[in-house]
C-alpha cells in the first residue's frame, strides 16, 4: 500500500509562498499535495512600485497571473483565507469552504494600516501601494516645486531601503523636470541616523548631503494636519511640507490576528533558525509575516523558503532535519546619479556596504528584469546553508 500525499498549504502566494511552493514540489513529487491560497491570484513584484512613482514604469509590468509562476502540480486556490485552526489542522476560506493540512506555510506578508496615524490617509502620499504608487506618480505631475517631506509612520516596514532610495530617485527626477532648484527634499528619519544599519548610513549620508537632501532625524511620526500642511513628530517637533510622502505602518494580516497566532501587531512568532511558529511543529512562517529581528525584504523571504521547504521535506520523510535559517538579506540601495550600493548581512555579520557605483546599480535593474523567469521558481541556486548543529 502507498501512503497517502502529505497535504500542505501555503498562505500566499507572494515571493516567499510561490517559492516555497514550487521547492516542495521539487523536492517532494507524488508524496506531496501542494495547495497555494491567495486572494488575488495575482504575484505583485512590490520593488517595482519605486519606478511607478517617478514615472519609469507602468503597473502592467509588475503583476503576473500566479498560476503561470507555479509548477504544475501546485494547486492555486484563488480565496482569501479567514482563519486557521492549529489543532484541526484546517484553514478556513472566505467563501465559507475550508481546507485540510498536515503541514502549513504562512507566507501572508504584512498589511498597511492607514488609520493609525490620524490625518495620514488624507495628507499624505505613498509609494508602498500600486494604487499608492499610481496616485503619487499624478502629484509629482503636478508639482511644480516646494517643501517635499519624506518620513516613516511606523516601525517596522518592509524593504528598511526603501525610503532613501526614493529621496535618492527624487532628486533626479526633480533635476530632470528643472525644478530641483525649487523645490527641498527632507528625509525624516526616525533614528539618529539616515537608515537603520549604522554602516549604510555612514556611506549614504555623504551622498545626500552631496544633493542637497536633508536629514530630520528622531522623528517618528505623529499625526498630520493636511490643512495645515504639517507633520508632527513623538518627540515633540512640527514641519511644514508641500507634499507630504509616508511609508504607512505595517501590521501582520486579520487572519493571523484572527487566528490567535500572532503577537499584539500580528507577527507570527518564529524561531529564528527553524522558521517554525511557536511551539506549532507543523506551522513555519516565513518573509513579512514573520516577527524575526531582520529586515522585511523579498530577499528574506528568498532566503528563507528553501529552508521551510527543506524542513517540511525532512518531516515527511521522516528524517533529520538539515538546514536552518542563518539570517540572510541582501538588498539593493539605489543612490541616484546611476549608482548603488548593496546591503548583505545575515545574523552575525552585520553588512559593510561598498561605495555606491555603476555595477550594482546594474545588478538591481539586471534583477528587475530577470524576476519573472528566475526567483519564484527557485532559478537562482540558492544553496540552504548548511548549519552546524541542524535541529
Ligand atoms: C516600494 C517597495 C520596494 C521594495 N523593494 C525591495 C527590494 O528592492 N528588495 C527586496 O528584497 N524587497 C523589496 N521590497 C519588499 C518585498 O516586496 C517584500 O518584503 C516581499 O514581497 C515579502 O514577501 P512575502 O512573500 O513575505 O509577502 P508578499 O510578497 O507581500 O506576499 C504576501 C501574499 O499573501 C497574500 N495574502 C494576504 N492575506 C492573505 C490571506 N488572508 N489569505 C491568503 N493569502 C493572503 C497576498 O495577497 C500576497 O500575495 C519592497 C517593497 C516595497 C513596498
């Protein structure tokens, strides 16, 4: 008699999910039943959204039908799940079905909560958003100069990069269009520093400083007062802006809120090296869900999933398990001016960034390009590091 497929399903269909997915269906074949469950069925390539903004692409190249990234065998279940029973080992769907598991992947990313900070949705733009990207992209239009201030509702916030790279990114597009000299560029930082990694900041600052951008640091935003056209600080201060650009707070999905599975923002509680949820030996987490102390970034999630992949391979087979998870990202910093730097680090390496110079920046857009036929169907060989003492 042969035994019966492993069930697993997987919660989005996103970087981390679609990758999981198509791993566990290399690696297990016949003995696995792979389910994806997302309720767009469409995969979002979310770096994209930087060059909505400004105007270098349009929406249709960064959305890609889901079932065209999964192998065969993976079946895609085009509904939002609502809930998630541990001990039945079920997921309930929006539609009123639910779907049976032995193991589970939750890859749900994170939600923007725009309520949270009183006058953001209303005064302020985003670029963390298609349709945020979209309506930025119109105002930037037409703008014809004045204050610009770019800051962070919220800690933390997927791709730490993202804001600087975008300040970055403005000023070009400002110069480009003549009105730089009309116009200011404020970073309102939250920390005593441009960017979270003390040795990214140290490169980076000389080259705002070099374009004129302004640095506010400890500012966590407040509120903001769109007739007023300010912005308050926590601490205390108040700045008037012209336009005014957010990176809206982020908390996990309802589901995981709903499900009881997450701390009080909603991240699952992972361990750092096994990527499974709490004392849940057949729940793994993995990218922005995740309540790990690393960056949110589709390279964590791309690092991550051979791992959870590997994990539930060795538990349906019932062997030892042979990889953990030693904290890798590595993220791109565009710089302007045709130049960036690169961010690699894993938990005990904190990263030593280069000089910002052409190469990477060619890498970045080479991977911008190459995204589609390479990182959800594992194309780019990524070894799971093998760790001393996997267990
Ligand atoms: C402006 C911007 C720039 C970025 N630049 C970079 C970069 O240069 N490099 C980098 O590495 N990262 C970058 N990122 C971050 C990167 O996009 C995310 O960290 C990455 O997508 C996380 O992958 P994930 O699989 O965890 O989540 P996601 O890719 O967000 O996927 C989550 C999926 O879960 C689905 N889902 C949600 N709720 C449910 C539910 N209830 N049931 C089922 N499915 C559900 C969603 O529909 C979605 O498809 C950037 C992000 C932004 C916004």
């Amino acid at each position: 008699m042969t035994a019966m497929p492993a069930r697993i399903t997987v919660l989005g269909g996103g970087v981390g999910g679609t990758l999981a997915a198509n791993l566990l269906s290399k690696e297990l074949g016949r003995d696995a039943k792979i389910t994806v469950v997302d309720p767009t069925g469409m995969h979002v390539y979310q770096p994209g959204f930087l060059y909505v903004a400004l105007g270098q692409a349009n929406g249709r190249w960064l959305a890609r039908d889901e079932r065209t990234l999964l192998r065969g065998d993976v079946e895609l279940v085009v509904e939002q799940a609502m809930s998630v029973d541990p001990d039945a080992g079920l997921v309930g769907l929006e539609r009123g079905g639910t779907l049976e598991w032995d193991y589970l992947v939750l890859a749900t990313g994170a939600r923007l909560v725009y309520d949270s900070v009183p006058g953001l949705s209303e005064g302020s733009h985003e670029f963390y958003s298609l349709a945020g990207a979209q309506r930025l992209r119109e105002e930037l239009r037409r703008f014809r100069g004045g204050r610009i201030r770019v800051g962070i509702a919220g800690i933390p916030y997927k791709c730490p990069p993202a804001p600087v790279e975008f300040v970055f990114m403005l000023e070009e597009y400002l110069r480009h269009r003549g009105i730089r000299d009309r116009s200011e560029i404020t970073l309102l930082s939250p920390l005593n520093r441009a960017f979270t990694i003390e040795n990214a900041s140290k490169v980076i600052q000389p080259f705002m400083e070099a374009r004129g951008i302004g640095l506010t640091t400890f500012f966590n935003v407040e509120s903001v007062d769109p007739a007023a056209g300010t912005v308050s600080s926590l601490e205390g201060e108040k700045t008037e802006y012209d336009l005014l650009v957010l990176v809206p707070p982020h908390r996990g999905q309802q589901l995981i809120d709903d499900s009881g599975l997450g701390d009080a923002s909603g991240w699952l509680p992972t361990d750092r090296r096994s990527l499974q949820v709490g004392e849940h030996e057949r729940i793994f987490a993995m990218g922005d869900a995740t309540d790990l102390p690393i960056s949110k970034s589709g390279s964590t999630a791309h690092f991550e999933a051979p791992v959870v992949a590997s994990r539930i391979s060795s538990l349906v087979r019932g062997t030892a398990p042979r990889t953990n998870y030693g904290g890798r990202v590595m993220c791109f910093l565009e710089t302007g001016g045709g130049k960036a730097t690169a961010l690699r680090f894993d938990y005990e390496h904190p990263p030593t960034p280069p000089q910002p110079n052409r190469v990477w920046h060619a890498a970045k857009w080479m991977f911008n390009r190459l995204y589609w036929q390479t990182v959800p169907q594992g194309r780019i060989p990524e070894r799971a590091p093998k760790e001393r003492g996997a267990a």
